[in-house]
C-alpha cells in the first residue's frame, strides 16, 4: 500500500511528456548573410577587373561606341611598352599577331582600339598607329575618358 505503481502518475513514466517535433522550417539567416558577403565581394572586385593594364586615359565629351563583340584593344602605357589586350607584345610582333587574329574573326574590318596614357609619348602612340595603318587596318578608333567637367 505504501508503494506507487509506474503508471500511477509519478516521476518515471513516458506518458507525462511529450518529445518536441521535428523542425521543418529552413533556417534562412547563414544563407543571407553569405550571399550579403559575396555581393559586398564582387562588388568591390568588379571595377578591378575591366582592364588589365592601368593607364590614365586623357578625357573627352564625345559618345562612346556601340559595340556588338568583344574588341581587339591595343594599350600603350608610361613606358612605352605595347599590349594586345592584357599581353605585352613587341612592335615587330604586333602586325602578324594582329592579322593572325583578325583573319579568324571577321577579316581586316575588326575595329582596333587604341588606349595610350595621357602622359606617353605621341610618337609612341603614333608609332602603334602607323604599323595598323600600313598592315591594310582601316577601322582604328581611340580611347578616352568621358569629361567629367
């Protein structure tokens, strides 16, 4: 008489609590937060990674140019040297790389962007321009900086 049964009602038995249910629910916070970081990231990195070879371009207030494909950009920096897009080439390497190119896309009519610091030499940059001219290219075109006064 003085004992208590399992089931009684006291301490031991299962029947009095009841076990917590399963959690459906997708913790979305961790997700955001790296998302967040890697917009943060790419948008920081993004204006870094327009060209590879930095130059102070000199300014104008002409419009830019429509462009449909990728262009063949020639950069001409303080020192002189001369890059077919992000590689440094030679003068003497320049033409056949650039005819070698050309042919495999559309012939002699690709547009050539020239791109020199404001501060290189002209005759540099002349240079450049007057092997594209003698090589039979006719559609050379200069890059500035949009004026910003």
């Amino acid at each position: 008489m003085g004992m208590n049964s399992a089931g009684s009602g006291g301490g031991g038995g299962r029947r009095g609590r009841r076990r917590a249910g399963v959690m459906a629910e997708i913790n979305v916070t961790p997700m955001v937060d790296v998302m967040l970081v890697l917009l943060i990231i790419f948008m920081v990195s993004a204006p870094m990674l327009t060209v590879g070879v930095p130059l102070d371009l000199p300014q104008t207030q002409a419009k830019s140019l429509d462009q449909d494909k990728n262009p063949l950009t020639l950069s001409v920096n303080l020192k002189g040297q001369v890059y077919l897009n992000e590689t440094e080439i030679g003068l003497e390497e320049l033409v056949p790389k650039l005819k070698a190119i050309t042919e495999a896309r559309s012939g002699l009519d690709e547009r050539i962007f020239v791109r020199g610091d404001k501060k290189v030499d002209y005759g540099t940059v002349m240079k450049v321009m007057g092997r594209l001219s003698a090589a039979g290219f006719r559609r050379v075109a200069l890059v500035t900086e949009v004026d910003q006064g």
